[in-house]
C-alpha cells in the first residue's frame, strides 16, 4: 500500500477501561513498534495522563469524554521522549519530563517509515517476530495526510522531575523512579499505598526491550532491571501491551540481565 493509497479511519483512538477510574487509550491503526499506550487515571483534585501517543491526531478531545469532570487540572507526563510516547505532550497546560530527555521531546525522531527506525531496534523488532513494514501507519487519521511531510510535534515542558519528586493526584501519590536504560530520562511512576507502576517503555509483557537505539544504555539498563526486579509491584501498566504483575515483572528482568548483565 502507498502513501497515497491509505484509508481513512473513523476513530484514530480506542480506548479500554481498566476500572473506575483508569482508562488505557492506543492507536490500533499503527505497527507495533509506535503503538504505545497512554494511561488515562482519575484522581481526586488532579487527573493524570501517562504518556501522549504519536501526535499523528488530537489526543485531548479523545480522552476528554472519560473524564467527569474536564475542568479538572489535569498532569500530562511522558515517561520518555520518544515519538510515541511524548508527540501529544504539547497539547496540555502541565507538561512533564524528566530533564535529560528535553532536548529529545523538542525534536523528537521520525518513526514512520522503516528505513527511520534505528537499526539496532529494526532487528531487535525482526529478531522478536515483529518485523516492521515500509510504511508504520494502516490507515491516515484524517482527509490529505501524508506521512511523508509529517513532523512529529515537539514540546518543551513545563515541569522537570527527578528521582523521588511526587506526583500528587489529591487522593493518590506517585513517586517518580528514575529508570534510565532505554533513554537516559526514562521515569516510572510508583504508588507504593496500592502496589501500582507506570513503567514507560522501562519494562513491559511482550515486546523485546529496545536497548539499541541512541538514546540508550545497556549498562544503565541492567541495574534498571536489577531495581525493578525487586519492586514489591501488585500491577504494571506499561508503555506497550497489556497490563501485568509481579511474576511477569521478575520474568522479564531475569531474562533481560540473562542476556545483558556481565
């Protein structure tokens, strides 16, 4: 399918309540290596968005139908800045990132086409079974976009934070874990009164852990995993795939320093 040739989609987002309160919103017309998730949690004076998808359509006019009140502030956070999880970032009055990866959100990477993928994360992709094709987009978001004059939107945010700053929801806090490895400000967002981490793109269930492209560090990586292997975790909501626990968490990281750890 060429560029010209793309469907246009009805709905770019769809959206999977957890429970009351958290809502996981994707892109399902995107491949696997930018289809992140965005987790949408309902708090008592603050609502919290973790991670902003790939800025390819309005995000907030989406999300703003799960939310009771959308006067409400809400914390918009990127857990790092890569085209899929930080591009609608720039769509919110609060905007948070950890400082080593600012210079990244404001000009953040092209991940449309293949041949802009980083080599390193191609064949970690092919390797894990998740090829990647020509083209990362089944479908346009809307009338005349071409993806090949699409500049994935940068953003500077308004709030840095660093390893053990809060972030506070009125009726939940989240501490701010500093997880460097696939970028260098990588964050997770822990509640450790309900058990519950925001990984980011730090850990998830099934796809391979991208260590190879620029932003990364295999060394810092290792003792991110060693550090989350003994996080007493009930639920990982990650950047990618479903939802997990703590047997899963420790599988993952035991198989990661496996193979990386000297």
């Amino acid at each position: 399918m060429g560029t010209n040739d793309l469907p246009v989609c009805e709905a770019w987002f769809e959206a999977e309540p957890v429970d009351d309160l958290l809502v996981r919103i994707f892109e399902p017309h995107v491949g696997p290596l930018i289809q992140a998730n965005s987790w949408l949690l309902g708090g008592a004076t603050s609502d919290l968005l973790v991670d902003s998808g790939n800025g390819l359509a309005p995000l907030r006019p989406f999300l703003q139908r799960f939310r009771p009140d959308p006067d409400k502030p809400l914390i918009a956070v990127a857990t790092h800045a890569h085209m899929d999880h930080v591009c609608g970032l720039h769509e919110f009055e609060e905007r948070v990132l950890h400082p080593a990866d600012v210079r990244t959100a404001e000009v953040p990477d092209r991940l449309l086409f293949s041949e802009e993928v980083w080599p390193g994360a191609r064949a970690q992709m092919a390797r894990a079974g998740y090829p990647l094709a020509p083209l990362g987009i089944q479908a346009a978001p809307f009338e005349g976009f071409d993806p090949r004059t699409f500049e994935p939107p940068g953003v500077t945010p308004t709030r840095l934070v660093e390893e053990g700053d809060q972030i506070d929801l009125g009726d939940r806090v989240f501490e701010v874990l500093h997880l460097p490895g696939h970028t260098d400000g990588s964050i997770g967002l822990w509640d450790a009164a309900n058990g519950t981490l925001f990984s980011g793109d730090a850990v998830y269930a099934l796809d391979p852990v991208i260590d190879t492209a620029p932003t990364s560090d295999i060394a810092r990586y290792v003792e991110t995993m060693r550090r989350l292997r003994e996080l007493p975790v009930d639920v990982v909501h990650a950047g990618h795939d479903l939802s997990f626990g703590r047997d899963v968490l420790v599988e993952r990281c035991e198989d990661y320093l496996r193979r990386r750890a000297t």
